[in-house]
C-alpha cells in the first residue's frame, strides 16, 4: 500500500459554525488521535485530501511543521448531500508495528447454487485483520462461484494478502447458501 505524504497545520477552529467558515476557505477539520497520546486538532488543504481520498489511500505521513506522524485513515465523515468529505480522523500508528483494521470483503462471482434456487446470504461486510501498515490492503476479494446449497464462507477459508493475518475466529461465518425451496 502506497503512504500518502499530507501536509497538516494545527487548528484552533471548534464548534459548528467555525468549522463552515474554515471549509468555505478551502481548508478540511481533521483529528489525530492514538498511541497514548492527546488528540490534537489539525487541518489541511480539501482539494488536497480530497485527491487522496479519491485514490482510497489509507497510511499517510503526516508532516506537522518539521514532525512526521504516521497515521491510519480511520473515518470519513462524508455530506449526504454533495457526498463531499467534510471531517477526517486519523489514529497515530508507528510503521514497524502491526495495525489491527477491518478491510472489505468483496465477494466476487455468481454462486453456482444460485442456478438451482438457493440464495447466498452475506453474514458480514469486513474482515479482521492484522499487518503491517505498509501492507494494508485496499479490500480482500474472494471468488464464491463455487458455493453450492447448504455451503458456508469461513473466515479461515480466504486466502489472505501477504503479510496479513486474520484477527476473528476462523469459524466465523462470512457468508452461506440457504436451501432451495
């Protein structure tokens, strides 16, 4: 996974009011907060973290005057209406320690049970895991073409991304077929 180099101010703007007059300057409210430490508040330019955004990066540098912080992309808080970013929080993590995330799960394929009237139920979206920042992956794909009726998806069967390591139970059910009627 590529890391994002951000540069960050710190941000003395509070409330709701401030906080618009900040946006409508150009400039995005943003936390980062973590590792034993207090949360400060920073900010730094939209079109900047927007472009970011865009390209589903979620390990940045962020430079604060002459400091460097890692940090893992944590939230988004989004506006319904223009689906624009209107707050980011960021947790401090350090590059050599592993980071425990949850990652999408993008079931990909049509399950073969499904031709002969099953339905495949989907028990969960994400999946647990923990790695490397730098081995953060984007989402987890996995083919179910093969289910069949009565079959399940368990978290140990998926094949993980290198450097990855599943952080739930490997029983814990993903997805399952139900039986035709």
């Amino acid at each position: 996974m590529e890391v994002a180099n951000l540069n960050v101010e710190p941000r003395e703007a509070k409330g709701t009011n401030q906080v618009r007059r900040l946006r409508d300057t150009g400039i995005i409210p943003m936390n980062l907060f973590g590792g034993g430490q207090d949360a400060v508040s920073i900010q730094a330019n939209y079109p900047e973290v927007k472009r970011h955004l865009e390209h589903h990066l979620r390990i940045y540098n962020l430079k604060l005057g002459d400091k460097v912080q890692p940090g893992y992309l944590e939230n988004v808080q989004w506006d319904v209406l223009t689906d624009e970013p209107l707050h980011v929080d960021f947790q401090r993590i350090e590059m050599d320690k592993p980071l425990d995330i949850q990652v999408e799960l993008a079931l990909l394929g049509r399950p073969k049970g499904e031709t002969r009237g099953s339905a495949m139920i989907r028990d969960t979206q994400y999946l647990s895991l923990s790695c490397m920042p730098a081995s953060v992956p984007e989402q987890v794909e996995v083919r179910v073409d093969d289910l069949d009726a009565s079959d399940k998806l368990l978290a140990g069967d998926i094949k993980l991304p290198e450097g990855c390591t599943l952080n739930m139970p490997a029983d814990q059910v993903i997805c399952h077929m139900t039986e035709a009627d």
